[in-house]
C-alpha cells in the first residue's frame, strides 16, 4: 500500500501573508484558497508537503498547537479512523463537513491533534 498524502496545517491570523512569506522561504507556489484557507505546493516536478494556512482568531499560546499534520485518505476516512483509533489515537470531533471537503480531528497518543482528510 503506498504511503499516504501529507498536509501541513498552520494557523494564522493572516493567512494571505503568511502563505506569502512561506511560498518565498520555501520556493513554493501558492496553490489556491477556499474560505479560511490558504495553500502552497512545491513547484511542479518537486517533492514536498503541501503547506495549508487556516484562519484562526485567537492568538497564539504556550499551550495552543499552531501547527498540525493532515494525512490524505480519500473515501477511506471511516476505515483508517478506526485503525488509528485501534493504534491508540483519540477521537476530537466528529466528521466535519466545510469548504468543499471533509475531516476527522484526532489525536496521538500525546494528545498531539492531526486531521484525517478526504482531499486538502
């Protein structure tokens, strides 16, 4: 089975110059926007994680995850959320439906939330 396709998630009060700064830091290309979100890729032929900038309002804490990993799964949500479920994760929310797809929030065994997503 091939491995999966990886996000990662970072929260931003402003997402547009945020997704600008990492696209320069990173040679990447912006990639698109849908709602509260932002996206770069890797320019085409290249290698890497998509990076997605998700707008929050509260401001960043000692204790507040800023960034997080979404792992690409397709229609298999149901399936791989039991799986890591059986693996030790945690449920954070039910099946969430927004901007034209859809996610679970889990958490590792540390308590370190990730998102099981149909498409990013």
């Amino acid at each position: 089975m091939p491995a999966r396709q990886l996000a990662i998630v970072i929260d931003a009060a402003d997402p547009d110059a945020l997704r600008d700064f990492w696209v320069a830091a990173m040679r990447y290309e912006p990639h698109g926007s849908a709602g509260a979100y932002r996206s770069a890729t890797p320019p085409a032929g290249e290698v890497g994680p998509k990076l997605v900038f998700q707008r929050v309002d509260d401001p960043q804490t000692p204790t507040k995850n800023r960034l997080h990993i979404d792992i690409v799964v397709g229609d298999e949500i149901a399936t791989e959320t039991e799986r890591l479920l059986g693996l030790g994760a945690s449920r954070v929310t039910d099946l969430i439906d927004e901007v034209g797809t859809r996610w679970i929030v889990l958490a590792d065994p540390e308590g370190n939330e990730f998102c099981l997503v149909y498409d990013t």
